[in-house]
C-alpha cells in the first residue's frame, strides 16, 4: 500500500481517523523517557495476571484434598499449563515491582502537584 492511500483509508472511517490521532500523533511531554512506561507495564501485568488467573481457575479445584493433585494436574497434563502457572506466579511479582516504581516515578517528576492534588488526596484518604 502506498502512503497516500493509507491516508485517503483514515480520512473515510471516522473511528479510525480518531484512534490513528489517538496512538501517533498523540501529544506527549518534552521530558518524555522510559519512566513514563511504568504505567501501561503495569496494565499489561494486570491483564497477564487475569488472563492466567482465570485459565488457572476453570481447572483448579479447592477441595482441601484434591488442591495439590489440581496444581500436578495443571503442571503436567494441560499443555503448556506448567508456563501459565509459572506466568502467573512471576507475573505477580513483577506487577509489584512495576507498580512500586510507577508510584517511585510519580512522587519523582512531582505528579502530586497542581492540578493533580485533589487525586492524590482522594487516594491517601482511601488508603487508611
């Protein structure tokens, strides 16, 4: 496809026009760096850790005698069950490490200032 046809492609579709100026030529910062990332990292954990947790959930049973002989059963005999077991494990792991440095740049860039500091407050007061 030529670029002039893509173009002619997005100015026809509305919805496309607004997600294609939603995603590139969206407005960003001048101080943009790999710290701003950490938020969507942490989306992405958390749909990885639903995802799993609901494949893990359709064959787990929580029976007090069965519960370990379901987590063998998952690991050994569903395919590739071991490595949604083993993604859902870690996956927890770094959902915390990506949220706590999420929140370590927040409190570093300053994101607690105006306009932002009715929300910030919301979220203290929630916390206790």
């Amino acid at each position: 496809m030529t670029f002039l046809y893509k173009q002619r492609f997005f100015r026809k579709s509305v919805l496309l026009t607004r997600l294609y100026n939603f995603w590139v030529n969206y407005l960003s910062p001048a101080n943009f760096s790999y710290w701003w990332n950490f938020g969507s990292m942490a989306l992405v954990c958390l749909i990885l850790q639903i995802v799993t947790g609901i494949f893990l959930a359709m064959h787990y049973k929580s029976d007090f005698v069965l519960a370990f002989q379901t987590i063998e059963y998952i690991s050994r005999n569903i395919q590739n069950g071991w490595l949604i077991r083993y993604m859902h494990a870690n996956g927890a792991s770094i959902f915390f490490v990506v949220v706590y440095l999420h929140i370590l740049r927040s409190l570093m860039f300053g994101s607690y200032t105006y306009p932002r500091t009715l929300l910030w407050l919301t979220v203290l007061l929630y916390s206790f």
